[in-house]
C-alpha cells in the first residue's frame, strides 16, 4: 500500500473533509514504482507528522493526484466497502428506481455524493432496461468488477453498458474503452420525457437532441 505524506498546512482541508488530494499538497509518496504508476492504487494519507488523515485513490497521472474513500482509520479499501457504498446509493433512490417508466432515465449513483468517486451511473427504462456506467477516475476505475456485481445484483438488471468520456479518461491516464459489461447493448437511440420535453438519447455517447 502506498503513503502519501502531505505537506505541513496542507491537510486543513482534509480534516474538513474534503475529498480531493491535490499534487501541491503532497509532500512525497512512498512505495513499491508499480504501485505508485498503476491508476487508483489504494494509499494512506498523512500529516507530515506520521498522523492518518485517509484512505484514498492515488493516481499519478491525474490532476488530482488522490481522491479519498474513507477518513475511518478503521474501515478498509475492499470489495466489502464497494458494496456497501453501492447498495447504499441505490437504496437512497430506490423509490424512483422501482417507479421508473419505459422512457426515463435516472441516476444512481454520482460519484463523490456517495462515496465513489469518479463514479456515474444511469438507469434507462427501469428494471428491465440498461445500467449506463462511467468510470471517470483510476479508483473506482480498478474495482470496475465487484461494482458492476453489486449493481446488477441489486438492481436485477441484466443490461450494464460502460459509457467513455475521452477526454476524462485520457485525462486520469486510462485506456479510452466503452462497450457492454454485461448482456445486451443499449439500442442507437431511445426516447425520453423530462419535464414534460421528449428528447433522443445515444445512451452510449450521452448525447441528447429534440425529438423529432
């Protein structure tokens, strides 16, 4: 596991609980080189005083160096605390889950809200339609697979396509990938309703356009 010391006066922000790490806060890093090149490798932070401060998400290649997971010196960075960070958005929203119709979309999860950084996640067309996930950062990017499990587990949907920014993941040093994760590809097009407007939808790019 990797340390990250950050610099004397810098960790003001982290104990106000603030979740991003930037590059000027941080004093050193110490570990193994694979571990420190590798996007969103686990790391302790600390005062430069050797006192804990978090677990997060280390990644060289991104402007924010670090993003945390927990300020619980006791809780640690496993497929335990994906899960329970999953089941714990989608239970926040589960009444709008259950009651989603055909042409609807509806996000699950968002990122730093609850808990998973860099996380976005979409239902389209309820239960039996598609989960549209965006992995924009190395840490929820390396536990990709107990978070698709949890979703699909608790959601019952069978359909989960991983959705790709470019930008974004060239950004945090990440392979530009997008494609079906588990059973059907979303369709070209879908139609949905928001405040009363239809509008097309490319599930895959995110992009939207009046209905014609």
């Amino acid at each position: 596991m990797l340390i990250i010391t950050i610099i004397q006066g810098k960790e003001k922000s982290l104990l106000e609980g603030q979740p991003w790490i930037y590059a000027s806060a941080i004093a050193r890093v110490e570990g193994k080189p694979q571990e420190k090149m590798k996007p969103g490798s686990t790391a302790i932070v600390q005062t430069s005083a050797k006192k804990f401060l978090a677990r997060a998400a280390y990644n060289s290649k991104s402007q924010i160096r670090a993003r945390v997971w927990t300020f619980d010196e006791s809780e640690p960075v496993d497929h335990a605390l994906m899960k329970r960070r999953v089941k714990a958005a989608l239970q926040k929203r589960d009444a709008s889950m259950r009651t989603a119709g055909a042409h609807q979309l509806l996000t699950l999860i968002k990122g730093e809200d609850d808990g998973l950084p860099g996380l976005l996640v979409e239902l389209f067309g309820g239960i039996g339609g598609y989960l549209i996930c965006e992995f924009q950062a190395g840490g929820v990017d390396a536990w990709k697979v107990p978070i698709v499990q949890t979703l699909m587990a608790e959601t019952g949907c069978a359909n989960v396509y991983e959705r790709c920014d470019p930008l974004i993941r060239k950004g945090e040093g990440l392979p530009v990938i997008s494609g079906a994760l588990a059973g059907e590809e979303p369709p070209d097009e879908v139609v949905l309703s928001a405040n009363g407007v239809r509008f097309a939808l490319d599930l895959r790019t995110g992009e939207k356009s009046k209905y014609r």
